[in-house]
C-alpha cells in the first residue's frame, strides 16, 4: 500500500511497522512487540534499523526493544512521561515535538486515554500516522489509564489530519471492531461494503491495517459521534459528541457480538 512501509505481524495480534528509505538504506521502526519478526525484515530488505520510536509503555509494544537494540545500536525514542516505565531512551518527546527519524521528519501527538502518556508518530511527507492503540483500525483502544475525554481529545487531533494519511494502528483487532460497528449502524452501505473487504483480507491472511483516515471518518464508530445522523442511528440522539464516545466506548467492553 505504501512502498517505504513494511507491516510486520508479531505476537499473536500485534503490528510493528518499518519504514525504510531505499537511498540510504535507513530505516525506523515504529514499536517493538518482539525482535525476531523485526530483524528477519530488516535482513529480507538489507536496511538498517538507526531509530525505534515506541507509542506507549505496554510490553506488547516495547518488549523487543532491548534485543534490538543490541542487535542493531538503534536510538530509541517515546515519550518524557512514561521515560520510568519505557525501555532507556535515547530522546524523550511529548506532543508538539518534531524530530528526525531515518532521514524522515516526524511530528509527535499526544494522544492520551488507551494509557495516560500515549503518544503517536506522524510522518507529514509520508502521509503516515502511527496510532498505536489510540486510533485503530474501526475502533480505538480500550481507556487503560485515561478518560473517555481524554480519548475522545485525542482522537480529535489525530481525525484532524490530511484525509490521505494511513492510519498504522497496533493490533488486528478490525473484525471484532466491524462487529460491533455493525450492530450500531447495520444499514450503512458503506459500513457493509468495508465489513466485506475486511473479511475477504483476513480469509487471504492479509493485514487490514494500515487503513485510510478518510475511511476510518467514513465508517469508524468512535469517529462519527460528531454525526447527528449516526447518534441517532446509534440510539444516542440527545447526547452531545463527548457523550456518544463515552457510551459507546463503554458499549464496545461490554459487547460480545
């Protein structure tokens, strides 16, 4: 989907995404799940790690780091309020923050709420984003450490990005999202048209993430609760936006469907 990044599968649903850059051979990787899947593309492609950037503390996301690190001297890099409980940090950012990562240009988001100190990556010339569990694909992570407010926040800055970026989430997590989508809002054709494609990628084994902001605004439950026409869809017609989210967000830890 995008010829610079590389969707790595680790664990047993989790994403770590390579960014490399073909001239020099650099490359970033955005979060650590575990090392081998990692080295093994690394090698597949002759690049060289030279940055790891990690969205949030959870060891499904950091554990690999220290393996890597040893294998490779990457710089490792997350944010300034979790520095206590992330692996060493070479850079310590918060939201606001630009740096430089593999030859790239990368502005830091603060995207609190899945855990207080989470913080995503975008990469503006790229039209990437790395949402970690912040903005996933069709949902948004579960409010570990944060508020429904503090997500709902969050994922307003994250929504307010070009419509063309690919939103590089941290889990395959879309079908369970889709289910619940669906029970929302069953009637939405362009919902049932997603729900297929996603359905016919999982049955070839292929990732559904990275995903296009502009169909995360078109078909994501927890992005269309400023839509008058979904809250009333969703039987949340007298509630305000931050409302719906916080409903809905309660609605999906409870949802078996």
């Amino acid at each position: 989907m995008h010829p610079d990044l590389v969707t790595i599968p680790c664990l047993e649903d989790n994403y770590a995404f390579l960014v490399g850059d073909a001239a020099t051979g650099d490359a970033a990787l955005v979060d650590a799940p575990e090392a081998g899947p990692v080295l093994r593309a690394l090698a597949l492609r002759g690049w060289r790690l030279t940055d790891i950037l990690l969205t949030h503390h959870h060891g499904d996301h950091v554990a690999g780091v220290p393996e890597l690190v040893a294998a490779t001297g990457a710089r490792v890099t997350g944010a300034a309020a979790d520095s206590h409980r992330l692996p060493p940090l070479d850079r310590r950012l918060a939201g606001g923050d630009r740096v430089e990562a593999a030859g790239r240009a990368v502005e830091v988001i603060g995207v609190p709420g899945h855990t207080t100190g989470h913080i995503a990556f975008h990469m503006p010339a790229a039209g990437l984003a790395f949402t970690g569990d912040s903005l996933m694909a069709m949902g948004c992570g579960r409010l570990f450490e944060g508020t429904a407010a503090q997500m709902w926040d969050s994922l307003g800055r994250l929504a307010q990005l070009p419509a063309a970026t690919l939103v590089c989430s941290g889990h395959e997590y879309t079908q369970a999202n889709m289910r619940f989508a669906l029970a929302l809002d069953p009637a939405d054709p362009v919902l049932r048209s997603r729900s297929g494609a996603i359905d016919e990628a999982r049955a070839g084994g292929a990732p559904t993430v990275p995903s296009p902001l502009s169909l995360e605004r078109a078909t994501n439950p927890f992005l269309r609760c400023a839509d008058p026409a979904f809250r009333a869809a969703a039987g949340l017609a007298e509630l305000d936006a931050p409302s719906a989210f916080a409903v809905l967000r309660a609605r999906k830890d409870a949802f078996r469907g």
